[in-house]
C-alpha cells in the first residue's frame, strides 16, 4: 500500500471515530434522559426514604460512567474498617465476579516484576509523607495472564491530629492509550532516524527562518556542527558567512518562501571546507496549518555537483562530435520504432535540408527521400527489421530548392526477445561529392573510344566498358571474372590466360598481341595493355587495362611487306601514330626515318621538321635517357611494349602506349617501327581513379574507430594487412610506442602478445572472435574490456569477414569503438539505480508494515466497539420488558430509537468488520467455471426476484477463469443486491449479467433499469461510507461499493460504473487475463 492510500484509509477510519462518537453520545444523553424518567416515576410509584435512593442512584451513575472509560474506584474507612469497590476494580485485574476482600499484597503480587519495587517504594513514600500518589505501571490479568497498563492514584484524609481516617482512589485500563504513545514514540524515533539518515541536505525554520533542526549531512559536507545552525538564522551559518553575495541570496529565498503557498526551487554553489565547489538543487517549502497560517519551512536541498561536472563534460563531447561530424559529412540517428520517435545530430539535420529541432518521425525521413527512391528505401528498411538483410543502402535526397543529394545509411537494428525490430541506431553521409566523381569517372570510361577494363589484384575482370563490349562480342556479365577469357581466340586462349596470371601475380605492365574472337567468329587483332594499381601502402589492389584493335594495323604491317606503297598509304592513314626509326647511327640512339600524319600532326612538327632528328628530340627527360636501352633491346628481337611521354613543338606533353619492334631486311640494316596510342586522357582517368581510391584509403585512416584488417592464413593464423591511425594512437593512448611498420606484414599472435603485451586468458578469446568470424562468415559483435599497462579500455567491437571473390582470400576487419569515458558514467549510473532501488525497497517494507498495524488497529476498534453496543442494546430491551407498565409513550419512542440505533451501528461495524476481514484475507486464485458461478449466485436471490416480478438475463458461455472466487463473489453479490434495491418499483424491472472478452482482460457487467444516478458521483460512490440516498429510503451502510473496489483491486482490477439518472445504471468488473483465462 502506498502512502497516499494509507493516508486515505487513516482519514477514513478518523472520519468513522468521529461519528461512530457522536452517534454513542446520542445514546448516552438518550439513556440518561430515559434514566431520569424512570426515577420521576419511581417517586412518584414508591414510599422509599428518598435521601436513601438518591444516594444509591449517584453511586450507580458514578459506577456507570467508570465502566464506561475502564476504571474501578475503591474506598476504605480506616476508623470503620469498612471497605468498598467497583466490581471494575476487579474485572481490570481480571477476576470474572467480585472478590470477598481486596488487600495491598494482592494488588502488588499482581505488578510484574520490572515494576513492583518502584510501585512499592511510591506507595510507601505516600504514606511515610502523608501524601497523594499516582502511578503507572503493568499488571498481569488473573484470568489470561495478559500484560495490561494501569494508572492508580490515592488520597488520603486526616482528622485533626494528621491521623490517618480514610482513603480513596481509582484504577484505570491504560493499555490502549499506552499503545498509542509507544506508537507515537517509535513514530518519533524513526522520523529522527529517516531525517539524519537522508541522502539531502534537510532543515527546518521558525517561520522567521530561525533553525529549529537540520540533519546531518549539510554538517558533514560544510565542515560545521549543529550547534552553530540551531537557534541561529538559517543563512547566518558559517558557510555563508563567508560570500556575502550568496548569504543575502539565502536570507531572500528563505523570506520569499515564507510568503508563497507552493515551494520555492533554487539552484546555489558554494565552496565547502574541503575546498571544493559544491552545486545544490533547493526546495523551500512552507508548512501551513489548517488556517493556512505559516508554521515552518522546510529547506530540502541535494548535491548535484557531479551531475553539473558531468554536464560540461558531456556538453564537450557532444561539441567534439558535432564538428567531427561536420568536418566528414556524417549525421547520427536513433529510432523508437516502437514509439515512432526520430531523434538526429545536427549534422544530420543539416544533410537532410531542415531545420534543426524539427520534430522527426519515420515519416519525416521518408518525405525527405527522392520519390524514385523512396519506395526501394521503405522496402530496405522493412526487410531489415524484419530480419532480413542488414540495412546499408545508397539513395537520393530531393532538398526544397530542387537540389538532389546522395546519401549512404547504414543501421544497427535491436531485437527483443521475440524477434521483434524495437529500435535502431545508424549513421547517414554526405557522398553526393563522391558519386558525381564516380559519376564522371563512369562517363568518361564508357565514352572513351578505346577498350577499356579493370580487374581485381589478382587479375579477375571487375568491370568493361561499352567498346570492350563491342569489341569482344561478350557482354559486361560474361566478361567478369575469368569470363574474359572466352573473348580470347581458341588458339591463343591457353597461352595469354597464362600469361596474363602470371603477370597480375608479378604486378607487372603487361602488353601483348592476341586475338578476339567473337561468339559469331569474327576476328580482331587486338594490344592488350594494363597498368596496375597501387594503394597508398605500395600493396596492389588491382590493374586496369585497354585492349586496341590492330586488326587493321596488322595488315598494313602485312601489306608494307608485299607492296611499299600500300604500306605508306596505310602508314600514312592509320589512326595510330607511326613511325619509323633508324638505328644505325654513331651514338646508336634512333633517328626518326618517318612518321605518319597523325603523329607529325599530334607532336604540331611537319614530316620535314621530324624526319633526319633523333628521337630523344620528341621525347621528355626520362625518356631521352632510355633510348639508346630501348633500342638495343628492340634489335635484340624484343617486341617492346612500353608508355612513353612525348614533347610537342610548343612544350607541351602527351602520353602514349607504344609498341616498338625491328623490321628486318635481306639486303640492309633493319630498323625500328613504333606504333603509338595517344592515352593522355586515359592515364588522365587512371589519376582520378587513385584519387578515389586514396580518398577511400583517408577516410580508413581518418575515423576515429581504432581498425585492424588481418588476412587470413590457416587456423587461428592472422598477419595484419593494414592499420588505421585511430589504431596506431589507441595504442600509443596507453604507452605503447608503435607505429604503422611495426604492425604491417606481422603476425597478429606476435603483435598481440609481445606489443600490446595480452595476457594469455586475454589472447585466447580475441584470437577465437577473430576464427569465429571466419567460421560462420558473419560479422562478431561484442562489449569489450582490456587492461593494457593497467589502464583499463572498454569499446564497441566488431570483426568483420571479407572475402575476396577472385581467389577467396579471406580477411577480418577489426573496429573498436572507444566507450570507456560511456562505461564509466554508465556504472556510476548502475551504483546510484541500484542504491535508489534499496531505498525504494526499504520505504515499502515501512508502508507494507504500516499498513498491517493500520489494518490490525481498524478490526481492533471495530470489533472493540461492539462491546458497548451490545451493553446499550441489551439494557434497552431490558428497560421496555421490564418497565413496560411504567414508562411513558415518549420513554418508550425513546428507547426504540436506542435499540434502532444500536442494530445500524452494528450493522455497521459488521460491514467495517467484513471490509476490514477482505483486506487481510489471503488471496487464493483459482479457477471456476464463471457461467456455473454466477447461476449459483443469483439462485440465491430467486424467491425475491420472482416476487417482484424481475426480468434476469444472463448472457454468459461456459468459461474458465482464474479469479479469486471469494472477492469476486462479494464483488458480485454487493452489485445484484444494488441493482435489486435500486431497480424494485420500477415498472418491468430488468437486471441483465454479461461477460464480454477485452484484449487483456474480461469484463463483467451487471446492468438494470432502476433509478440511475447523476455521473458526477461516479468516483465518490466507490469510497467508503459514502451514500447518494437517505438511509430511510434505502437501506445499507456505504460500504457495499467500497468493498467491490477493493476485491476487484485485489485481483489488479478495477470496477466502473455508468449511470444515467431514472433509466438505469451499468457496473462494470475487469478481470485481468492470466495464463490460463479463457478455456472453455
């Protein structure tokens, strides 16, 4: 029970005292009325010495009102020794009928021990001093050993000599009122206990903001002591004596509190002893008496010094991310699926073209996407959180201006237990830079009028362009891989498949003549050419490469042999450069014999100009130092297949690809011939290419994930391909001197265990995530925590497997997300949860004993009541048996209204008894056939419903419900004796019982045609005691609803009412669903 409720049921019960009071008062003065009435008639019906009666009937209405408050008084006439006693006296002490004497020994055998000799030793002093005394002290009942409290007091009379002549005293039953000041003790002793133990800083002030109390925290963390608050003003104390400032900031708060109805909140920093700066969050709050007059205020203040430093420190990260975030294009997500909440960084919002602080939901982000992507977006994220393939896509943003931005998302999905997708969290980047440059790049690859391709590093075909296509009669699917090899003529395929492996192996150029047969046989000479391609660690991760037609370079080569001329017109018109060179010279270095007009044209000389010069005069730098080499390995017999760069007339440069071979005579020195494929342009293309590549190679080194990538070698057998600089400085973060060589090309067993120096527990595991990821082929996720040189490392880790299509090389990457500064906060956060949880614990074990005291003292005062009742009750009935003859109409009305009043009261405390007995009553769930339940319910009712003509409707199938079938038979039956009382009159009375199934729970209801009720009341009805109709009318204590409320609460239901005035009212019961609810 919580404390607002047991506040309720406190007021209830003070609400019940005081009635139940008034109620017995009335039946006094009603008693001692009638008692006068009777005396009237017995003097005016008696001869009897009237000095003589009015005597005995004081002494009976002195014994009538002790009996009454639990006291017996006793008398003894020391000259006389005559003796008189209450039988009370006796009862107290616990004999069921008068005792023949009473003496001091007896009363004091009766003492317990602890007390007897203080109890002797007053007495005695009494007497030694002639003296009254009074005493309290506990005795043990004669008839049930019972300890109970008594108060006795004594005086003493004296003749003129102080002899002693008489005495006289009462002894009165204290144990309830002792109860209640032990009670209030405790109370006492464990609000001094909850108000020092308080994790606050708590005080309390006179109304003039005086300390009257404070405890004991704000006196440990000020480094003062009590005395120097209490009786002080509040903001005289020593700490803020000390700022001025901060001491007249106080003294106002305390004097504006003292004039407010609501609490004053304040935030203030002060520097305590210890030398530190404190931030405290402050409530001043005035306590009010029931005339609203100022009785204290209570100053409540909690430390938030660690919470304000955690403040600024997360305010510093947040700024560090928001500008990394900035700097690489990069906005963070996080999504409440089920809540449909969408919280962005701000660079996410500035990517996306809103607002920052735009309210954000699923929907928000799908308006954003370009309506050609928006329906393959939506299908993406779906299949992923519906378990699918994971969530990383590439799609376009329509901005408002028109302008479309390129965006890569990638999530991370959270499942419950049932699979479910609750939430994801991911990153969306900016790439619109990058696509157009791919864009570009792609334009430029397909339009180029040369073949051009690109393989992986181990020489397996990634991508073709539309001439390639062309040329080789294949399509771009039919060429990846080694399919590119079927383009290749029968004849030469064996050997150039050879060959060409052999070189991406090598990583060198490669340049060689074959042919293309297309899959309709035609034909083509063809210049196969490719260059590798290098990252920015020298490691090869691929070639690309152009393959030229030579078909018709071919046969004019053919044809100069056979006929000069049609050798120089081919020379002459061929869309290659040609040339030919002479060997023969002094220096051995080629002069240029001829050349063709597009290469006279290309270089911007006439033939005039070029013919006679040596070819280092057309030639840059480095190649002028390479002629004579070339020359004299071109006359050895090699086909020289290389790229060169040419000087035009005007300075500038161009590339070329040459292919350089000796044209042998019979009858004179043979010479050089040179053809020539200008590719400026596509070596231009292979530039932007490794932009690209090494953009991606930055963005490896740029994160700020610390990553690892490992090739593959055999079990449990890793050497590191390449490092990141996150890496490299994770490592130096915790002493470790290392840089990029010492970890590229090493086994990962020597790095992790003599560099980052693992232990061996430590290694085993790592090295298992890292096999396990190659095993199962899926990425390993996992929160890990390292000591390494006894700094302590927790992070995100991940070990991803990649896998070479080519040669199935298989490589993990490893990512570590540095969460230690997270961790750390989040374990401060786990401690405080978990001390809060204690304390949560402990305050309701204190209400749950409260509540069992509370629920003990209820029955205790309700049955303790009916004691009296039935005095007042029998004594009635005995008066108008006994003086039926004698006493009046009026006497007679009067002692009705008694005994009437006394069956309502105990009706009453019979209803307070029951709804007392539910609340303690154990529950026991159990299952019942609720059809079979109700039909023996209203059985019950049959001969009163017949009687007046009810309609009852039961519309109910045979179900079983768990319930507990004590509580709801009450419930139930309190509903149909309603609806009975409150339907009877009515013309066709109707109660009509339905049970209907709800999604979590089911639902009774218990309607009629009666007299209804203003809605207003809806609440109210359902509390104790409380009635909309006068008693006369109709009958009942106000308890009946009270106690459905509280079976239905019981069982974690509840009970509704719907009512409209003189058509009827519908009860509602909600039952809630458990496991096996529901069968039928």
């Amino acid at each position: 029970m919580n404390k607002k409720k047991l506040n309720e049921e406190i007021n209830i019960l003070k609400k019940l005292l005081k009635s139940k009071t008034s109620e017995l008062n009335k039946v006094k003065e009603e008693l001692v009325l009638c008692e006068k009435k009777l005396n009237n008639s017995s003097q005016n019906n008696s001869n009897q010495n009237t000095t003589k009666t009015e005597e005995i009937t004081n002494k009976n209405r002195f014994e009538y009102a002790l009996n009454n408050i639990e006291t017996g008084a006793w008398e003894l006439d020391l000259k006389k020794f005559d003796s008189w006693r209450m039988f009370k006296h006796d009862q107290i002490f616990g004999y069921s009928k008068p005792l023949d004497e009473w003496t001091y020994e007896m009363f004091l055998a009766h003492v317990i021990p602890e007390d007897r000799e203080r109890v002797d030793f007053k007495f005695k002093k009494a007497l030694e001093t002639k003296t009254d005394w009074n005493f309290e002290c506990r005795i043990k009942r004669n008839d049930n050993n019972k300890i109970k409290w008594i108060w006795a007091t004594g005086h003493q009379e004296f003749d003129a000599e102080q002899n002693p002549i008489k005495m006289f005293g009462i002894v009165q039953d204290i144990t309830d009122r002792k109860k209640i000041e032990i009670e209030r003790d405790l109370q006492a002793e464990r609000f001094n206990m909850a108000f020092n133990q308080q994790f606050q800083f708590m005080a309390i002030l006179s109304p003039k903001g005086i300390t009257l109390e404070i405890n004991n925290l704000p006196l440990d963390v000020q480094g003062v002591i009590k005395k120097e608050y209490i009786g002080n003003y509040f903001w005289e104390s020593p700490t803020w004596k000390k700022n001025k400032k901060l001491k007249e900031k106080i003294k106002n708060q305390v004097l504006q509190a003292a004039t407010m109805n609501t609490p004053l909140h304040t935030e203030d920093s002060f520097y305590a002893e210890d030398g530190k700066l404190h931030t405290a969050l402050a409530a001043y709050t005035g306590i009010r008496d029931s005339n609203n007059n100022l009785k204290y205020i209570l100053v409540q203040a909690t430390d938030i010094s660690e919470q304000k430093q955690a403040e600024i420190n997360l305010k510093k990260k947040q700024y560090y991310l928001e500008n990394a975030q900035s700097l690489g294009k990069i906005g963070s997500w996080d999504l409440n699926i089920k809540q449909n909440e969408l919280i962005w960084t701000d660079e996410n919002y500035r990517i996306f073209g809103l607002p920052i602080g735009t309210p954000l939901t699923y929907e928000t982000f799908l308006n954003r996407i370009h309506p050609e992507d928006k329906k393959y977006v939506n299908k993406k994220w779906n299949t992923a959180i519906n378990g699918g393939e994971k969530y990383d896509i590439n799609h376009r943003l329509l901005m408002d201006d028109g302008e479309i931005k390129w965006v890569r998302e990638k999530a991370d999905l959270i499942f419950d237990s049932s699979g479910k997708c609750i939430r994801g969290t991911g990153f969306t980047q900016d790439i619109t830079d990058k696509i157009k440059a791919e864009q570009k790049f792609q334009a430029i690859f397909e339009s180029s009028p040369a073949a051009i391709y690109e393989t992986d590093e181990n020489g397996n075909c990634l991508t073709v362009n539309k001439k390639w296509c062309e040329l080789s009669g294949l399509t771009e699917e039919q060429a990846k891989g080694n399919g590119w090899i079927n383009a290749i003529h029968p004849d030469d395929r064996d050997k150039i498949s050879e060959l060409w492996y052999k070189y991406a192996k090598t990583g060198n150029s490669w340049n060689f003549e074959y042919r293309f047969c297309t899959p309709n046989n035609k034909i083509t000479w063809v210049w196969g050419t490719a260059t590798p391609l290098k990252n920015e660690n020298g490691i090869i991760t691929g070639y690309i490469g152009s393959n030229t037609d030579l078909t018709e370079r071919l046969k004019a080569e053919k044809e100069i042999k056979v006929n000069a001329k049609k050798f120089q017109t081919l020379f002459e018109q061929a869309g290659d450069y040609c040339m030919v060179m002479d060997p023969n010279t002094e220096s051995g270095i080629p002069i240029i014999a001829d050349v063709n007009k597009a290469f006279s044209k290309a270089l911007g000389y006439t033939k005039e100009e070029l013919i006679g010069n040596t070819v280092a005069e057309i030639d840059d730098d480095e190649a002028k130092k390479l002629s004579l080499d070339r020359s004299k390995r071109i006359l050895a017999g090699e086909d020289l297949h290389i790229e060169t760069t040419h000087v035009r007339k005007d300075g500038s440069t161009f590339i070329v690809l040459a292919h350089a071979n000796r044209i042998i005579f019979e009858d004179r020195p043979p010479l050089i011939y040179v053809t020539e494929v200008d590719i400026t342009e596509r070596k231009k293309n292979e530039l932007k290419l490794r932009d690209i590549q090494n953009n991606l190679s930055a963005i490896f080194n740029n994160t700020s994930d610390a990553q690892l990538l490992t090739q593959y070698l055999g079990r449990k057998k890793f050497k590191i391909a390449a490092v990141n600089t996150a890496y490299i400085k994770s490592l130096q973060a915790f002493g470790l001197n290392v840089s990029h060589n010492d970890l590229v090309g090493k086994f990962l067993e020597d790095v992790l265990l003599n560099v980052i120096h693992l232990n061996e527990e430590v290694f085993e595991y790592t090295i298992n995530y890292y096999q396990q990821a190659i095993d199962t082929n899926q990425q390993i996720k996992y929160l890990e925590t390292l000591d390494i040189n006894n700094k302590i490392y927790h992070s995100k880790t991940s070990y991803t497997p990649i896998v070479q299509e080519e040669d199935k090389t298989k490589y993990i990457l490893y990512t570590s997300h540095d969460i230690t500064k997270e961790t750390e906060a989040q374990n401060k956060i786990h401690k405080l949860n978990t001390e809060l949880e204690q304390k949560v614990k402990d305050r309701t074990a204190q209400l749950e004993t409260t509540n069992k005291e509370l629920e003990t003292f209820t029955y205790s005062v309700s049955h303790d009541l009916k004691a009296p009742l039935r005095g007042i009750d029998g004594y009635s009935k005995l008066l108008q048996d006994l003086y039926q003859n004698t006493i009046d109409e009026e006497g007679k009305y009067f002692l009705s209204n008694i005994r009437s009043s006394a069956l309502k009261m105990n009706e009453l405390i019979n209803d307070l008894l029951d709804y007392s007995r539910l609340e303690r009553a154990q529950m026991r769930i159990e299952k019942i056939n609720i059809k079979d339940f109700i039909n023996a319910l209203t059985s019950v009712y049959k001969m009163e419903l017949d009687k007046e003509n009810f309609q009852l409707q039961i519309n109910i199938d045979n179900i079983e419900l768990e319930v507990d079938s004590k509580g709801l038979s009450i419930a139930l039956r309190n509903l149909i004796e309603n609806a009975i009382k409150f339907t009877k009159g009515t013309p066709d009375p109707k109660i009509i019982i339905s049970l209907k199934e709800k999604p979590k729970f089911w639902q009774i209801s218990i309607e009629d045609n009666g007299i209804g009720f203003d809605m207003k009341y809806k609440e109210r009805i359902f509390e104790i005691f409380q009635r909309l109709h006068r008693a006369e009318d109709y009958s009942g204590t106000g308890i009946g609803l009270a106690m459905v409320k509280k079976a239905m609460h019981r069982m974690n239901g509840n009970a509704f009412v719907k009512s409209t005035q003189n058509i009827g009212s519908t009860f509602y019961l909600n039952i809630p669903k458990r496991k096996n609810n529901g069968k039928r």
